[in-house]
C-alpha cells in the first residue's frame, strides 16, 4: 500500500517542496504560519490539516489561499456510490 492509500493522508501536498525553494528551514515556516513545528513536520509527511493551517501556511510560503490547490491538490472523490 503506497501512502496515498492511507486514510488520513494528503496525497501529494507541495510544502516541503516549496518550503525549500525558499531556503526555509521547517522551524523558520511553522514560525512564520503561526503554527507548531510539529504541525509543519506533519503536513510534509502528507497528514491531512484544518483548512485554517493550510491558509496560515500558504500565506506563510507568500502564496494566496486561492492558490491552495497548486499546494494541497484536492483529494479525489471516492470510488462508491452510497445507497439511496
């Protein structure tokens, strides 16, 4: 099972990607979005957030909260239809 199976998980989130093309440690970024460091560690890891976080650390990246699904790309629809 890969990690995009994983309940829970955000599959594919671009943080630490964009964190460190802005030569940001993930101690510098959790600083600047106002939130725990162990937030920012588990984001990376592709643990899902509150909607809030994510804002914080957009605009901490210097991004817009319109631009989140260049960051956070949305979590497909599942596979199942639910009865009627």
């Amino acid at each position: 099972m890969d990690d995009t199976e994983v309940v829970g998980l955000e599959p594919g989130n671009r943080v630490r990607e964009l964190r460190e093309h802005k030569l940001m440690t993930q101690a510098q970024l959790a600083r600047k979005a106002h939130v725990a460091l162990r937030t920012i560690h588990s984001v990376e890891k592709g643990m899902n957030c509150r909607m809030d976080t994510k804002r914080k650390i957009l605009l901490a990246l210097g991004l817009r909260f319109e631009d989140r699904d260049l960051v956070f790309p949305p979590r497909k629809p599942l596979s199942f239809s639910l009865p009627h």
